[in-house]
C-alpha cells in the first residue's frame, strides 16, 4: 500500500476556531497570486518562517478563501530517510489518472515530472498544489520544485510550498535550492514572522494568563503561545514538547498506547494501520481527537505539528519503542507495503537486522535512480550498521555501493573510507575481478582526495589484476581510469592508447557507461596534445545524456567546460557551464556541480568580474562538500583576486592551493598555481620569490600546450628570470614576449581580459600605456597592480600621476563606497535587486554588479549573511556618514 502524507497542520489548535492574527498581509499576497494563476499566470509561492509559526494554518485558511479552487496536498515526512518524490506520490492518489498509472508502475522520475505537469496544465479551474515541509524533502523532491518552477508560468496553477528556515546555513542544500527557485519568473516569497506582544495578549484571552509573561516565554511563537494556553501556565515549562506531554498525561492509559503507536507511524496514521499495531477502539481515537493531539479527516489520523509528534515519541521507553516499531515494520509488510525506505527504518527502529537488510538496500537503489544520491548514501549507511552476519562479499558490495554514492556528492574522504572496507572483503572472498573494480574506484578517489601517488598505483594495480582475466567490463573501466591517470604525468598518447582499447571492449559488451567515459578521458588527452578534441568529448555527453548516465553527463560538461575556458573561448563555454550546473543539480551530482562552479570562478576572474569571482569562491570554499582537488580552483581564484586587491588572506588561499596541486601531480595544476605565488610576491616588490615561483612553475610544465606555455613565459621575463619555455606561445603571450605591447594588449581586450591587457601595458615602459594600465587596474580595484604601475611611472620620471581611491572610500572599515553602502542597507532592509534599482534610479545590471561587490567585500556567501554582517558590525544604516 501506497504511504500518503497529506496536510500537516503547524500547531496542535482547531485553526477555524483560533483566530489567525496579523496575517492579513500574507492572505491578501496568496489571494493575488491566486488571481494571477487564474488567468493563466502561474505561480509558485514559497511560505517560510520557524516550526510552529502558522504556516499550515495560513494555507488552510487560504484554502477556505477559495473553495472553487481544486487543492492537492503533499507533505514530506521528517520521520525516517525519506521515500523520494514521496509529495507527488501524495498528489496522485487525489489526482488520479495518468499519474497515478505511472506511479504505481515505478516509472523514471522524467516521466512522472511530465505527467504531473500535464494534469495540471489542462485548460479549466484553478487548481492549486501544496507541499508541505520541504525541510525534510529529498533531493528529488527538490528537483520536482525546480522543475515545476520553471514550466507553470503559462498554466491556472497556485503551487504553494512551506519550510522551516530557521537554523538553515548558508551552505544548506535547501538554503541553494530556495535561492535557485528564486530566479524563476513565477515564483513569490512569503515569509511569517512570530506573533507580536500585542497578538499574544489577544490569544491568552480570559484565561487569566500574565500576557507579558506568556509572550516572553514564547516568544511570539503561535505553536507554543497555544500549547501554553491549553495547557495552562502552572503547568508548562519552557519548552514546546513539555506543554505537549503535559497534555498528553492527562490522557487515559489507552489512549496514550494508541498515541505511542501514531507517533511512531508517522504524521500521518492510516487508520488500519493504527487499529493492527495498537487495537485501537474508537472511544481512544475520539479522546485523542477531542485532546486536540490529533485530526481526523476521515481516511485516517495526523499530527497537528510534527513537534507534538516528536515530543510523544521521544518519551517512549526504548524497549516499547522497538516493539511498536516491530509491530508496525510486520503490519506494514503484511499489508504489502513497498516502500522500502520506511520499512527499512521501522526495521531499524526494532532492531530486525535481517529486515534492514532486506529492506534497506533496495530503498537505496531506488533513491539513487530517481538523483536523490543522500538518501542512497543514508541508506547503505544503514544496511551496513547491520551487515555483520553477511559474507565477505555481500558486505563488500555494501560499501562499493556506498562509495558511488559518496563520489557522487564530492564526500571522497568517506567514498575513500568505504573502499578500503570493501578492498578487504573482495581479497577475503578471493573475487579478483571485483577487487580490481574496487582498486578502480579507489584510484579515482585517491586523485580527488589529492593523492596523486596512490591513484596512479591503484590504477596500475587494478589493470595488472583484471588483465589476465580477460575482456570485460571492469578491465575497461580499469583501462580507462589508468589513462586518466597517465594524463597526470604527461604521458597523452598512452593514456589515448588505453581509451581506445576500452572502447573496443565497450562496444562489444554493450557497456554505454564505459565508452562514455573513454571517449571523455580521450578527448582531454588530444586536447593536451593540440589536436582536436571536441568530437570525442561531444560524443561522451551525447551518449551519456542518451543513455540517462548521471555521471557520465556531469564529468562530460565539466570537460568540455573545462577545455574551452583553457582555450579562453569563453562564449562557447558559458552553455556547457549553465547546462551542466543546471543538470547537476537536478541530479544531485555534487563532485561535477562543484567542479563546473569552480571552474567558473577563474572565468570570472578573467574577465573582470573579481566581486563575482570571489562570492562564488568563498561560497564554495565555505561548505565542507567540496573535495581537495575541487578546492583548488576557487583557492586560487579568490587568492589572485586578493593579492590583486591588496587585501590580506590571499597567501593563506594561495598556499592550501598550492599544496593540493603538488598532490594531484598535475603539470597543470601546479604551474597555475606557482604562476598564481609568483604574481602574489612581485605585487608585493618580493621579486626573488616571484622569480622562483616562475622557474617553479616552467619545471612544472610537461606539454606543448600554448597558453600554458605562454603563462609561464611572460612571469619569467616579468620577474627577470633567465630561463625561457619551450614550445610555441598563443598569440596574445607571443606578441608580449616579441614586445608589442599594444597588440598584445588590443588581443587581451578582445578577450575580455582586461587584467592582463593592463599587464601587458605595464611592459611597455611608455607613459601612454603606463597611464591606460593604470586606469584599468583602478577600474578593476587592482590597489597592488596600481601601485607598482605608479612606481614604475615614477621610475620613468612621469609627472601628475593619478592618486588612488578617495581617501573616504580607503577609510571605510570594509572598503566600500558610498554607492556600495547605500546598496548594503537596502539589502539590510530586505529590498530585492530591482527595488533596490527603483530607489536609486540605476539599471537592474548595476545593482547586481554593486551587489556581487558588497558580497565580496564583506567576506558574505549571501545577501542574508551580508545583512547579518552589517548589523552585527554596526554599518547598517550609515550610508550618509561614511563613503
């Protein structure tokens, strides 16, 4: 049987008999989009605000206020790793038809996304959509929003969407979907505040309550100013769940055994459930019903608010916790039930090892089919909890399967973990051909983790051991990664070689996965060798997209947006940065979403638009998903930018960088980031260190590659060293080094890099172009670059040199102007972009630029986090007092 979760209320109160205060403002903004959606207009509205705050309340009561709307409910569940797209299972049941079909047929996630869409679209009534919680949603959930977000603007569809935002970080998967969603023309915020003094003195009432004292001890919270008054002063403490179990003590003996049973059942409780795991009679229900503990909607029972559920669970003895849990894990499977994910946590729940493992599993394929990669990893985490009466090699597939998943979302270390422990168990069972594939993916895993070392020896090892076996699958896989490998130290007709041998086997195995990634790693080889590379790795994306191959898709865009931003062909990256991202976080594919947004941070930095550059950078840099390798590239961006900047940190950035590229054993790597230390010590005057650095980084270098080799030429003239690369130079490096300084320049700008435009200007010595690179590094914010172009101009004997910036701007605390603070308190005070443009009367464009910079200034991921900053600095508000 199906588990549905529909409408969760937000407090333990009957909401049509509590007055639902100082939310007019909120109804009337639901009432509008309402309207809108009507006519076509579709909207989705996202409800956030605390637990307890009134969000359910205020969508019932919306809810009432239209009653010739259709309305559809789904909620997810905070009870257990969540069944994926368990809202539009919910919407199904009531919905009907085609959806319904293809959801208990098990069909892709594509598919019920499409069907789902269609049924709502057709032309009629207003129907709306709510999904409640999604706090607790899976990422596949998420990806239904995102994808729902970006098609029902031309539909009669209200989607409603309510979440906690409180305790969220600024690198919350929820926190990023919420600010993708955002940028969608059909979507609206809602946000619920807590109750005012003045409100908590109405809703205390005659009940002879000191309102002061309530409204302290809630703090304005509707939830707990209810519980309190139900339940009385005398006998609540300061928190929400005594209020509840308060309550629930006055309950008879069994009533509270039927209450036990439906908090551990979920927020919503199907009546044949309950009566099976509790024998539930209906004078028990009705008393729980009148307690106001529960509703009632006929099909079955629900918490009002997933705290009162809690509460009650959490005070449940462990013993009789695990023997309801039994009962309901029995019940659930006699009745034939098939969702694997809660059957798997009732069985943990009462110990049952051998029923996680049955159940468990399977739960975590068939989240990892639908992208949903955490609730995959959670629940092979769960499976091997219980996984020690298993073979060798049961446990063994366990932990490989708990590695993909980890690789997937950039957790290497713990993908690292879980193939030594599955490495021990294949050589235990004696199975050499899944041991190989185990030292496969440990290979890949030791590069992310920056173990370049130990990657190239797993790899060598894992071809070594499945060659003698012959052809098959994992010998291919193995050959592939070993070019991978051999990439590394510059060996790109071996590693060609390798991808080829693959993809014979590939093809005759029918192994689209494998032939994918052989043509990926194929295509980067003739890159690094200068011939072309684009048809291999179009291919890879092609067949990976094709086949439905997450992986496979994600690594092929970050390539090929790799590649091209190597060549600076910038225009003809951008769409495989904004398809790849885009469908990487669909699928939840971390390690490659990270890879394309760090990519992204150098184009940034390129081309000018160092405030972009370093938000990005440090919001990257601020989550811990990120793996090493992927670390390195916003590393290097936002310390550059820095030691540009004048401003400090940059060294410590520079250094970590610098450390992880020696790591990979990556030519590439390393030489970008020795160039990046080079031209951090000569800003400084530093120029025996920056002179090292370049020779550093000319060792470093292993291939022909044009504007690698140009890079390290035009840092060794720059720093005096009198060594000189190898190999031929792109054109913008050559004319620097053949000094014409004026068309190296003129190429940089039509490039868009303005940075080394001024650069090569500097090197010129004319007064003329020491004056336009001035001007550029002024422009850009470049204080260090300015600063050694004003000291070779008074080298020169240059007269009237340009100051640099007003004095006022250089005593702001953090730098900013006075443009740039009059934007930082119109963020303070929750303006949007385009208000923020209404009020000062400039263009949409540059309050995203001024924004980008406010962020980078402040050290913010966020406009939030930048706000917080500013209040808790004391800037907010004092834009007409400082510059």
């Amino acid at each position: 049987m199906m588990f549905c979760l529909l409408a969760l209320g937000a407090a333990v109160m009957d909401t049509e008999d509590v007055p639902l205060l100082e939310r007019e403002a909120q109804l009337a903004s639901l009432g509008e989009y309402a309207a809108e959606a009507r006519c076509g207009d579709g909207r989705m509205v996202l409800v956030g605000g605390e637990a307890g705050v009134g969000k359910s309340a205020l969508v019932e009561q919306a809810q009432r206020d239209l009653p010739d709307a259709s309305w559809f409910w789904g909620a997810c569940d905070g009870l257990f790793t969540p069944r994926p797209l368990g809202p539009l299972f919910d919407i199904a049941a009531k919905l009907g038809g085609e959806l319904l079909e293809l959801c208990r047929a098990d069909a892709p996630r594509t598919d019920l996304f499409s069907a789902l869409l269609g049924q709502i679209s057709e032309p009629g009534e207003l129907r709306v959509l709510v999904v409640e919680d999604i706090h607790w949603a899976d990422e596949a959930t998420i990806d239904l929003l995102r994808f729902l977000g970006r098609r029902i603007r031309d539909a009669s569809v209200l989607l409603i969407v309510t979440y906690r935002d409180d305790g969220l970080s600024a690198t919350d998967p929820l926190r990023i979907a919420l600010g993708d969603l955002a940028t969608q023309r059909p979507v609206r915020r809602i946000g619920l505040a807590p109750l005012s003094a003045d409100a908590v003195r109405v809703l205390a009432g005659d009940e002879g309550l000191d309102a002061a004292a309530l409204y302290r001890l809630t703090g304005g919270n509707p939830f707990y100013v209810t519980e309190v008054v139900q339940s009385g002063m005398g006998e609540v403490p300061t928190s929400a769940r005594d209020a509840v179990l308060a309550r629930v003590s006055r309950l008879t003996a069994g009533a509270r055994e039927v209450l036990d049973a439906a908090a551990l059942i979920g927020t919503r409780v199907e009546f044949p459930l309950l009566t099976s795991v509790s024998e539930a009679r209906s004078a028990a229900a009705d008393e729980l019903l009148a307690s106001g503990l529960l509703a009632g909607d006929g099909a079955g029972l629900s918490f009002r608010h997933e705290i009162v559920r809690r509460a009650v669970a959490g005070a449940i003895p462990p013993l009789r916790s695990g023997r309801i849990h039994a009962r309901i894990l029995g019940a659930l499977r006699d009745r034939g039930g098939d969702d694997d994910a809660r059957l798997a946590f009732h069985a943990e729940a009462a110990g049952d090892g051998p029923e996680v493992l049955r159940y468990a599993p399977a739960a975590a394929r068939r989240a990892a089919a639908l992208g949903a990669h955490r609730e995959a990893a959670a629940q092979f985490e769960r499976a091997l909890r219980f996984s020690g009466g298993l073979d060798p090699a049961a446990v063994a597939g366990l932990y490989d399967g708990l590695a993909a998943e980890c690789g997937l979302l950039d957790r290497w270390q713990d993908a690292a973990d879980a193939q030594e422990q599955a490495l021990g168990r294949w050589r235990q069972a004696g199975d050499r051909r899944r041991e190989g594939a185990t030292l496969r993916t440990l290979s890949r895993t030791m590069w992310r983790l920056c173990r370049g070392q130990e990657a190239l020896a797993a790899a060598e090892a894992a071809v070594s051991l499945l060659d003698p076996l012959g052809p098959s699958a994992e010998l291919a896989w193995a050959q592939v990664n070993l070019g991978s490998r051999r990439l590394n130290d510059g060996q790109y007709e071996v590693a060609v070689g390798l991808c080829r041998r693959a993809e014979a086997i590939a093809k005759s195995l029918g192994v689209p996965q494998v032939l994918s990634e052989a043509l990926n790693t194929q295509g980067v080889a003739l890159a690094c060798l200068g011939r072309d590379w684009t048809g291999p790795l179009e291919r890879a994306l092609e067949i990976a997209m094709a086949e439905g191959l997450q992986e496979q898709a994600g690594r092929a865009f970050a390539n090929l947006h790799v590649l091209y931003c190597s060549e600076l062909r910038f225009t003809e990256a951008e769409p495989y940065f904004a398809d790849g991202v885009a469908y990487c976080d669909e699928y939840d594919i971390g390690t490659f979403g990270i890879c394309l947004r760090g990519e992204h941070t150098g184009t940034l930095e390129m081309l000018g638009r160092w405030d972009e550059s370093a938000a990005l950078s440090r919001e990257l840099l601020a989550g811990s998903q990120a793996s090493p390798v992927n670390r390195i590239n916003p590393l290097l961006s936002l310390g550059k930018i820095l030691a540009r900047r004048g401003q400090p940190g940059a060294q410590e950035y520079l250094d970590e960088a610098m450390r992880s590229a020696d790591g990979t054993t990556i030519s590439s790597y390393i030489l970008r980031a020795r160039l990046a230390r080079a031209e951090a010590c000569w800003l400084q005057g530093r120029d025996a260190d920056a002179r090292r650095e370049a020779e550093l980084a000319a060792d470093a270098s292993t291939d022909d590659d044009g504007w690698e080799c140009g890079m390290i030429a035009v840092w060794l003239r720059r720093t005096g060293s009198p060594r000189r690369p190898l190999g031929e130079l792109a054109e913008p490096y050559r004319q620097q080094i053949d000094g014409d300084w004026e068309q190296a320049a003129s190429l940089w700008t039509q490039l868009g890099c303005r940075y080394e435009a001024a650069l090569a200007l500097l090197g010129s010595g004319a007064e003329a172009a020491l004056r336009d690179a001035l001007g550029i590094f002024t422009d850009l914010g470049a204080m260090a670059a300015a600063g050694v172009t004003r000291q070779a101009m008074r080298e020169r004997g240059v007269r009237s040199i340009p100051a640099g910036p007003r004095a006022a701007t250089r005593a702001h605390p953090l730098g900013l102007t006075r443009r740039e603070h009059e934007v930082l308190d119109l963020i303070v005070d929750g303006h949007t972009n385009a208000e923020i443009a209404g009020q000062l009367f400039i263009s949409a464009k540059t309050v995203d630029h001024h924004v980008s910079a406010v962020l980078a200034k402040l050290g913010a991921p966020s406009r939030g986090a930048a706000a917080s900053k500013a209040v808790r600095l004391g800037l907010a508000g004092t834009a007409n007092t400082q510059a």
